[in-house]
C-alpha cells in the first residue's frame, strides 16, 4: 500500500499555469500513475498518465495543455497545467497501481488538490 499526497493546487486566473505534485510514501514512480479531476457533481474525469516505462497518455481536453511528468528520486509525479480555463476548476487527484487499475480509477488515491481559475 502506499501512500499518497498532493499539493500545488490554488486559485489561478484564465491563462495561467500551476504545477501540481503527487508523492508517495513508496516507489510510486516504478508505477503506473494517473492524475484525475473532479468538478462538483461530476464524474472523476481521468486527465493523464505516465506509464512505468515513462509514456505518457492525455485525454483531449487537456492535451498540448497539460505535461505529466515524474521524478524518480522524489517519488513524485507532476502534472504542469499551463493555459488553464475556468472550465478547469476541479479537485485534482492522483492514483497509482497497475495499470487496469490506475484507467480505471481502482487504484490508491491521495487526498485531492483544489485547482480554481477564475478572474
């Protein structure tokens, strides 16, 4: 089991960007790890993942947008938001485990972030 936690989330204005963090208390890095959003009363939209060889995934609402990343040293996953919108506004989570898992959000899932872009 591990362990996880987000940070970097806030309140943006349109246009901007943020980078947010996902650290485990284990090697999340060695596997998959996705980060999702959900707006209120909605579904968990799964945004990105980065696979344990380092392939990354997008879904076309954030795609050229968003930049999922990783640091193996950390134990950290990224997630560079830039151009954000105020159809953006979510909390972000992240989630790790075997890849059915992790598309399927069934894996571990940390605490949440809240992201908000508005003027």
């Amino acid at each position: 089991q591990v362990d996880l936690v987000e940070s970097g989330g806030g309140l943006v204005q349109p246009g901007g960007s943020l980078r947010l963090s996902c650290v485990g208390s284990g090697p999340i890095s060695a596997r998959p790890t996705g980060w999702y959003r959900q707006s209120p009363g909605g579904p968990r939209e799964l945004l990105a993942v980065i696979a344990i060889a380092g392939s990354t995934t997008y879904a076309d609402s954030v795609k050229g947008r968003f930049t999922v990343s990783r640091d193996l040293a950390k134990n950290t996953v990224y997630l560079q938001m830039n151009d954000l919108k105020p159809g953006d506004t979510a909390v972000y989570y992240c989630n790790t485990g075997n890849w059915g898992d992790v598309v399927a959000g069934g894996g571990t899932w940390g605490q949440g972030t809240q992201v908000t872009v508005s003027s």
